[in-house]
C-alpha cells in the first residue's frame, strides 16, 4: 500500500527570512492525522536567507538529521561543534539527554536550502552525539546511497533507530529499487525534481508512505532527487 502526501497538503511558515513546508505537525503546524510515520516525526523544507537563521536552542531524546540541497549551513552546538554543511552534506544530532544546537546561514547574500529531519530513538537518555559527513555526487548517483543507519554500515552515519536513511539522484529514465524485508515500511521524500515510485508519479515536495510493499521502486525525471527512509 502507497499513500502520498501532496506537497501542497503540507504546513507552511512564512516569517520573511525563513520558508519552511512541514510534512507533518510541526510548531504551529497541527494536523492529528500528521504526526509522523512509524519512528519518522518530522520532516521539514527549509529555506533561510541569507545572513538569518535559527539561534541556539534546546532539544532531548531526537535524532535530528539534516542535508542540504542548496547554499552553505553554519551549525554550533553546545558541545563544542562547529561546521559548515554544503549540498550533499549530512549531520546528524543525536540530542539523547539534552543538547543545544543553531544553525544559520552565513552568507550575507544566497540563501541555503535544505532539509531537517527528525527520527524517534530506540530508547531515551543516550549520551548526545554530533557527526558529520559529506556524499559526494558519485555516490548518490543513480544509486541509493545510505546516509544513516543504526550499523554505521557503508560509511554511514550513527542513529539510534531501527532505521536506514538513503538519498539518491536520478537522470531521466534512471531506476533504483529497493526491497524491503518482512514487516518493513518506508517513506519516500521528493527533495526536487520528478519521478515514478512504483508508477506512481511524485513531484518536489510530495512523500509517500509505503507498507505491505516488497519493494520500491523509483524511475527518475528531470533532476530527481529523493530521499528512502526504511523503517521498522
């Protein structure tokens, strides 16, 4: 079973400075029928302007990951962290018993493009952790290339959750599949582009959550680029 969830049905913020399209409730965003899917909470659109964003603030028991599509991300954290995230980059905060974090863009001029997710953990009160890691376009080509998983297997990231993020870039006509185990769900985001998930179409924006499905599969459109979370 397929349900999509059209990029126009989602929350939106407009505070001049920052666009942000939430997937599912987020801050003033409440939909009882949005609140996530499986250990998948929020999924959030972000554009931010440039010299703006988000001041530091608190956050506990989340798995926050974020990539960037477009521009330049300036994170600090009260951990001692600081970085600079660029398209095809991948963060993950494992916020555990409580950790502040901001992010901001620190050109004065471009804005930066980019999307936050958060997963549910396993179990509350680990120790916070931060990393970091760049996908180059070679490997996110035409293949799902896993960013974060539980295993850190295949130079992934750490998260503590039965779940594996991948992110993929398709030319037109490009396919990628992707099975799932016995009582395994996943959601698909379109970060930009078109395609096909399991022939149904998909625009910038749309998700999809997929259960009883042995797999997935995603035929690219022009500049397709998507995220698969496989979740317990």
């Amino acid at each position: 079973m397929i349900t999509i969830r059209p990029a126009e049905a989602r929350g939106h913020a407009d505070l001049g400075w920052l666009s942000s399209y939430h997937t599912f409730s987020f801050a003033d965003y409440y939909h009882p029928e949005q609140m996530g899917f499986r250990s998948l909470r929020v999924i959030n659109q972000d554009r931010v302007q440039g010299g703006y964003g988000f001041p530091l603030h608190p956050h506990r028991d989340m798995e926050i990951i974020s990539y960037v599509l477009e521009g330049a991300l300036e994170h600090q954290d009260s951990m001692g962290h600081t970085a600079v995230l660029r398209p095809g980059e991948v963060q993950v905060i494992t916020a555990g018993t409580g950790m502040a974090h901001g992010e901001v863009n620190p050109s004065p001029t471009e804005p930066v493009h980019f999307l936050q997710i958060w997963i549910m953990p396993q179990r509350q009160g680990v120790r916070p952790q931060y990393s970091q890691r760049a996908y180059p376009e070679a490997e996110r080509r035409g293949r799902l290339c896993l960013v974060a998983a539980a295993d850190e297997r295949e130079g992934s990231l750490r998260i503590h959750q039965d779940a594996a993020v991948y992110v993929t870039l398709l030319e037109d006509g490009e396919q990628v599949e992707h099975r799932l185990a016995p009582g395994r769900h996943a959601w698909v985001h379109v970060a930009r582009g078109t395609l096909r998930l399991n022939g149904q179409p998909l625009k910038a924006g749309d998700g999809a959550a997929i259960s009883d499905e042995p797999s997935i599969t995603l035929v690219g459109g022009p500049g397709a680029e998507a995220l698969v979370l496989d979740l317990a």
